[in-house]
C-alpha cells in the first residue's frame, strides 16, 4: 500500500475512533507496527495528529467562527476575489475552497456559465438561485461555526471529480513558500481539492504571509497561481518563483 493511502486510513480511523494505538491501527490498515510507527511521526511532522505512549489522538484546533473572519481586511479580500475571478473563464468546472475569500469570489461568478464543486456551505448558498451556475455541493460533516463539508464522505466525493482549477485559501504561507492551515480536520480535503484540479490559484491576502498555522497543507510546488494584494517578503516572493509560481499582485 502506498504511503498516502495509508495516511489517509491512519487520519480517517483517528477522526473516527479518537484516540488509537499502533496495534489497532497496524491491523486495521494490514501493514507492520514499524511502518505505522514511521507514518505517524511524519504525520505529527505535518501537523496532522499528535502522537502518544502506543499510539496518536487527532487534532481537533478550530478556526475563529466564520462572521468573524468574513469581517476582517475586507477590501483586500474583495480585490483578490476580482482578480480570481478574472482568471476563471466560462465554460470551466471550478472548485471553491471554505473560507471568506472563497464566498467573495462566488459573489463575482453570479451570471456567470459555469460548474462550482465547493464544500463551503457561504458559497452553495450565495449561489443557489443562479440559474447559469451549475452548483455541486460535496457531501461531509458539517462544521458549523466555519460553514464547511469536511471527513472521509468530503474527501471521497472529490475523488470522483475533476476541475479546470482551484481557488484554495490558506492560513499562512511560510518563507520557504510551505501553504499552512490552523485546522487539521481542514487538511485532507484542501489536499483531495489540490488533487483533483489541473490549476491551483491560492487566494492570499497580506496577512497570509507569514500567517498562521500549524498543519501543512502541501509545497509552493503544488500551486500555480499566488494572487495577493501585497507583495511577499524577498525571501517567500523567491520560494515562489523558484517553484515555478506565478504571483499576481492586485
């Protein structure tokens, strides 16, 4: 079995089933206790769980609630979402990450001919009534507070579609170009959405850099597009660039 697979089986029996020891996990994904043991040292690495004496718990970190973030740095999310929206074009699939950047960029495909693929419930009920718009909404749990899809029924369901690209949010973007996430449960899907598209555009505001987080959502490798409103440091616009990523300052 693959090493992605099998982190997936690990973060998806932990979401589950709280609280696991290696033993379990070993005979529950059919590999050896070592390799469970390796995989969940990598998997602390990336912030995803946090190991114990025989075993790991999940993560359970929760973002501020969602009116809350909708609130702050306002103008500069809306000009960002102006310019992702631009870059969408008629006729595509899009996916739309969670997040407040996310809704506004929804707001600006209104009328628009296209497929939205989203697990953010703000995006599903902005654009409901748009005739034009076909809207597919991901099945999961939901997280209330922060209006999104999440867990092992989110990440299958994008497993089984594809999209011309992505508007990803973050948390933070690290120096060297690393995309953060404050919530672990988050990660998995933001992962699948990378996954499943054939562009990446990350939405990032000033803030965003350094950001928060402690869970790594994947390199400045896996991303295409970086659309913000102010230029990065030297030291993360390099990262970036060095990975092939297009910045776009707006």
């Amino acid at each position: 079995m693959l090493p992605d697979r099998r982190h997936e089986l690990i973060l998806r029996a932990l979401r589950s089933d709280g609280p696991t020891s290696v033993t379990v996990l070993a005979e529950r994904i059919g590999a050896s206790q070592a390799t469970i043991r390796r995989d969940l040292i990598q998997l602390e690495d990336e912030g995803l769980l946090k190991r114990v004496y025989g075993g790991a718990v999940p993560l359970t970190g929760e973002d501020d609630p969602f009116p809350d973030v909708a609130a702050v740095r306002v103008e500069a999310k809306d000009a960002i979402a102006v310019r992702c929206a631009e870059i969408i074009k008629d006729g595509e699939t899009v996916l739309l990450d969670i997040g407040t950047t996310a809704l506004r960029v929804a707001r600006h495909l209104r009328g628009r001919s296209l497929t939205v693929i989203t697990s953010n419930l703000a995006v599903y009920e902005e654009l409901q009534d748009e005739k034009d718009v076909q809207l597919v909404l991901l099945g999961g749990v939901v997280r209330r507070e922060y209006r999104s899809l999440v867990g092992f029924l989110t990440e299958d369901n994008l497993r089984q579609v594809r999209a011309d690209r992505l508007v990803l949010g973050t948390s933070g973007i690290r120096p060297n170009g690393q995309i953060l996430d404050t919530t672990a449960v988050e990660v998995p899907v933001k992962r699948a959405m990378i996954a499943a598209s054939d562009q990446v555009v990350l939405a990032a505001d000033a803030g965003k850099f350094p950001g928060t987080g402690m869970a790594r959502v994947c390199g400045p490798e896996d991303i295409d597009v970086v659309v913000t409103n102010a230029p990065a440091d030297a030291t993360t616009r390099t990262s970036l660039r060095e990975a092939g990523v297009e910045v776009v300052e707006v």
